[in-house]
C-alpha cells in the first residue's frame, strides 16, 4: 500500500515546496520510499510500503516507450496471470511490482483495462500521448481517492490531507453533507464532508483530459442468478472463500490478521492456517470491564488456540477513547459514524509492530446478509401491505416507549408510501425531526440526493429483484465503500499497515450476487447461506454458536457518562461549531440519553466525531 497524489496544471507543474509538503501528508501510507516526478503539467507522486518486490518496486512505473507514467496504491491479486497474458501480446515489464500490470493494461485495453483487475486499488496515470490523467478507484471502494478541479488545475490523491498541506483547497463544511451524515452516520460519494472536495466513488474512472473533467462508472451488474440447490451452492462458497483468502496472502513481508473471535475472522484465519507453511500471527483488542460481548479477548483467545496460532492482545480503556478519537479523525479525515474506528486505530498500531500486512473481516456482512437491517428488508414486502391507517397509530405509540431504538426504526419503516423510500428509511439512524432540530439544514436537497445515488446503483438490478436483495445491493455497493472500508483503510494505514480483505475478492463477489437474496438470507435467518458453508468446514461449532455482534466499543455506556460530557463541553452556546448544529438539540439529546429516556446513542456518537472533525479542520486546533 502507498499514498498517491497526481496534480495536472495547465500553468506550469507543482512546486517543490508544495510536492514536499503532499509527500509529509502522504508518509504514514508509505514510509519505505517516495518519489517527486514531473511530465509537463503533470506532477506524480508517490509514497511507498514496500509490499511486494522489495528491491524493484518503487515508483512512478512507466510504459515501454515512456509515455504512460503510473503511481498506485493497493494490490493486482491477479498480476501474474494478467503478467503472462501481457507479455504473450508483446509487453515487456521492467519490475516485478504486480501494479505494473496497471499500466501495460492501459496500454493493450484503454481505460476499461480496470474492469481485469481483481485487487484493491487508487492510481493515477498519465497519458503524454493523449494529454490524460486518469484515476480509478477499485470495485468495491476499499482504497480511497479524493479530487477536486478549480480554475482548470485538477488534483488527485490518496487522502485529503496532501489537498491541505500545500494549500491547494481551505477547508470548510459542506452542509449536504452534514445532513448526509446525520441521516446515515457516512458521507456517500461522490461528496466529502469538504466543500469542493469530490470522493471518487468506488468502481469508477476520473478522466481528465483537453475537453474536461468527467467520472463514469464501470460497476459491472451481477450475472444470472444461480440455480444450484443450497447444499451446492453452500460447497462452492466455501472453496471459493478458500481460493480468495489465498489469492490475499501474496506477500514479500510478514503477515497476520485481526481476530475477534467471531464467525468472519475466524473463517479467514483457519483458511490462513491452512494455506501458510506457519501459523499464522493474530491480532485482537477488547475493553476490560465491558463484558465478554465487548471485550472479545477471552473468546479470540479460545480460537486462537484451537486453530493454532500466534495470538496477541491489547487493550482500550475508557480513559483512552477521547484521545484515540481526536488523533483517529484526524487520520479519518471525515466522520465516519463508526464508534470502533478508534479501538481499530489503536488495533492497526498494535498490530504493524509485528507485521506489515493484515487480513480482516470487513466486507462479509453487507453482501452475505449479517445485519438486522437485512431482517428488516425481508419484511419489507409485509410492511408494505399495512394499510396508512393502521400504520400510523403504530408508529405513533412506538416513538412512546423508552430507549427502544430497535423497535422506533422498525416501526418507522411503515411511514413510508414509496417503495424506494422504505427501503432507504432502512439506513436512517434518527427521524427527520431529530435532524431538522439539529440543523435546520438542506434537509430536502440532500434526501433527493440520496434518492437519486440509490437509483443509479439499484439500476444494476431486474426490476424483479425484491426488496432485500435491493438492500444488500446498497449496503455493498453504496454504505460499505465510504463508510467501513473507509475507516478501514484509514486507520489502518495511519499505521502503516496495509489491511487486505478477503471477502470483497472480485471473483468471489462474482460469485455471492448471483446467489438469491432468499438464498443469503433465509426467512429472518442473516447469513444463512455463509454459515452452512463454513459449519463443519472452516469453523468449529463453538464458534458457530457464539452471539453475533459486529465489532464494538462500549460507546453506549460511556455517553451516560465522560463523553456525555465531553459533547456538552464541544457544544458550548458560543462555540463556532454552533453555526452548524444547534448546541440546544444536542443538550436535550444528550439529557434524553443520560436518563434512560431515549436510546440515541448514534446520533450522539456522529455529533461527537463531527465535532472533532471540526475541531481539527475547520477551527485548525492542535491535536490533544
């Protein structure tokens, strides 16, 4: 993995003092190496982790004739068969980095090279002959790149920090995506939580050129759906999970995973086990005194002694979440609405003292089915049937109940008269009138943004594909790019360590969307399909039966007490931050939470990284 920047300027390229300035942005991504290089307009930049081809890897990679200049970050699981297919048609490769294949792709195939590529990836490239740089971000969105176009200059990079180290964008708030985020707890892309700055989204291609600035997508839809039986399927599954996590263990340096000791993690380790010549090494953090729900170091333990590996734990107090917070958005660089974003940043830094790469469960719940937001697209079609007036006495009286979350955002599913509607309402974490009181924002503007975003990508899908396989659509290709994976890759690479995700395999993704939904999803039974494969195969019984829950802090408790008060603080009447979010709405939340009155613990927990995101980059105050 690397930090990448690409800066097209018709004026004249870069100065050294601002290209010296991205690369300090960019280091923590790549501490093994950089590089400054300069094609007329163009200026490449490149930060390197040395990954794979220690010695004759580094960076810009070039086109035989020297026309095409290439920085990229991430992984080509497939170079060495797209290597021989290349050099077959008469390619000639200079390094054994499997991100030269990149280029020589460009070259045979033009731009829709990407659609070859199975990895994880962020490049930019610069075509002398045609005056192009062009950009692409991997199918799934697990790297990151950012851009913006101002005054016919074009910027491109891994993160939005190389933007503000040289003074090419001033930070400020977009208020769409306020309202983005308080609706959803993630800003979707293509906007950032910073004006004029555009987050390319996942599977798609940035072309810049003599006749402007223009982004497509090349998300390829899923094929027929299957018609194996469960047993059948469930066996495929299996093996081509096998097949991926050993694609993903290409590697020059030392290697590990994070194990929770839950279903997804546990998988991918026995798969490791498996694959590797030794076992293999395992990271874990839990959060002593919050029940072996939360502090899942006992359970990981226990798993990591049946399967055979080289366990090590850490820890995360209480006393530590403010401080790992406000270094952690820092690194975010936008609030993400995930409260373990911080117990993973302090994980990823636990972690890359013994390795440099690691393989996670990020990815296996949105396309597989694991939340219970997937329960509650099954029902959809039901909820639908219930007559308006009927329906709203019941939500009515739901919002009546105290600290009952679950059941407010389930019943709220019934106000909806628009299918399409009912399936985004899915997602929302707090009601219109919450937001509304907190804002008083573009409130309209951003829900018929969000609308049309949805459309776009649930256009891959028949017309036949019901409601829950429109959700897990959405949750794959829509929430999970910029929010998980995002906070995945960044606070991974924080630590300069490059996470690797196993689930979001190109071929094996190819694989999961032509299953049906009902097949993924049995009744209200998430994962059904996911679990009959690994039973008896990959995860032991014990496992099996453990609880699911997703990867946590004890977040919920903390509000009723020091980060109550630390939002209380953060939303002083006269803090700047009031110009954007009304300190009163938030107070009442706050109170609400405190006493048991109401459960929200989402909203709040977005109210409190925002305020941190604003403090950093808006108020530019010093890290605590």
């Amino acid at each position: 993995m690397c930090g990448v920047a690409a800066i097209f300027d018709p004026r004249g390229p870069l100065s050294g003092e601002a290209a010296a300035s991205i690369c300090a942005a960019l280091r923590h991504r790549g501490p093994d190496g950089e590089s400054v290089s300069t094609y007329g307009p163009t200026t490449l930049i490149h930060t390197r982790l040395a990954i794979i081809d220690l010695a004759g890897g580094d960076q810009p990679l070039h086109s035989e004739d020297g026309t095409c200049h290439l920085v990229a970050n991430g992984e080509i699981y497939n170079h060495l068969e797209l290597r021989a297919e290349l050099e077959a048609a008469g390619h000639t490769f200079a390094t054994h980095s499997d991100c030269e294949v990149i280029v020589h792709a460009y070259e045979e195939w033009g731009p829709d090279s990407v659609r070859r590529l199975n990895g994880i990836f962020g490049f930019a490239l610069w075509d002398e002959r045609k005056e192009t740089l062009l950009a692409a971000r991997d199918p799934f969105g697990v790297k990151p790149l950012y851009w913006f176009e101002r005054n016919g200059k074009v910027g491109i990079a891994s993160e939005v920090g190389a933007f503000l180290a040289a003074d090419l964008i001033e930070a400020a708030v977009d208020e769409i995506s306020l309202e983005h985020f308080l609706a959803w707890r993630f800003t979707p892309s293509p906007r950032t939580m910073f004006k004029g700055v555009s987050r390319l989204p996942a599977a798609s291609l940035l072309v810049s050129g003599p006749e402007g600035v223009g982004v497509r997508s090349y998300r390829t839809a899923p094929g027929p759906k299957l018609d194996g039986g469960p047993d059948q399927l469930a066996e495929e599954l299996a093996s081509r999970f096998e097949d991926a996590v050993d694609r993903q263990m290409m590697s020059d340096v030392p290697y590990g995973a994070f194990l929770s000791g839950g279903l997804d993690s546990t998988a991918i380790v026995q798969a490791m086990k498996r694959k590797a010549q030794e076992p293999p090494l395992t990271f874990t953090i839990g959060f002593p005194g919050a029940g072996a729900e939360l502090d899942e170091r006992s359970a990981a333990a226990q798993t990591a002694e049946a399967i055979g590996t080289r366990h090590h734990a850490t820890a995360m107090e209480q006393n530590d979440f403010t401080a790992e917070l406000d270094a952690c958005v820092r690194h975010l660089e936008e609030p993400t609405g995930a409260a373990s974003a911080p117990a993973a940043f302090q994980l990823s830094r636990f972690a890359a003292e013994s390795v440099k790469v690691v393989l996670s469960g990020q990815g296996a719940d949105e396309p597989l089915g694991g939340y219970e937001r997937h329960q509650a697209g099954a029902m959809l079609g039901l909820i639908a049937r219930i007559p308006t007036a009927l329906a709203r006495p019941i939500v009515a009286a739901a919002e009546t109940v105290p600290r009952n979350e679950r059941l407010k955002r389930a019943t709220r599913l019934l106000g909806p008269d628009d299918d399409l509607d009912r399936v985004l309402q899915i997602f929302e974490i707090a009601d219109a009138d919450t937001r509304s009181s907190l804002t008083g924002g573009p409130a309209e503007t951003a829900a018929e943004e969000r609308r049309i975003l949805a459309a776009e990508i649930l256009g891959d899908l028949p017309a036949t594909r019901d409601a829950l396989a429109q959700v897990l659509y959405l949750d794959t290709h829509m929430f999970l790019p910029d929010s998980l994976l995002l906070y995945g890759d960044k606070t991974s690479m924080a630590a300069s360590l490059e996470q690797r995700v196993p689930f979001l395999d190109l071929e094996l993704m190819r694989f999961i969307e032509r299953i049906p939904a009902r097949t993924r999803v049995r009744g209200l039974k998430r994962k059904w399909l996911y679990r009959k494969a690994l039973a008896g195969r990959l995860v032991p019984q014990s496992v099996m039966d453990r609880r699911k829950h997703p990867f946590a802090t004890p977040y919920d408790g903390w509000l009723r007490s020091s980060l109550g008060d630390e939002l209380d603080r953060l939303y002083a009447p006269s803090s700047p931050i009031a110009e954007h979010v009304d300190a009163a709405a938030v107070h009442r939340l706050t109170d609400e939470h405190r006493r048991g009155r109401a459960d929200h613990k989402r909203i709040l927990y977005c109210l409190l990284e925002f305020a941190y995101w604003y403090r950093a980059f808006i108020e530019k105050a010093p890290a605590d």
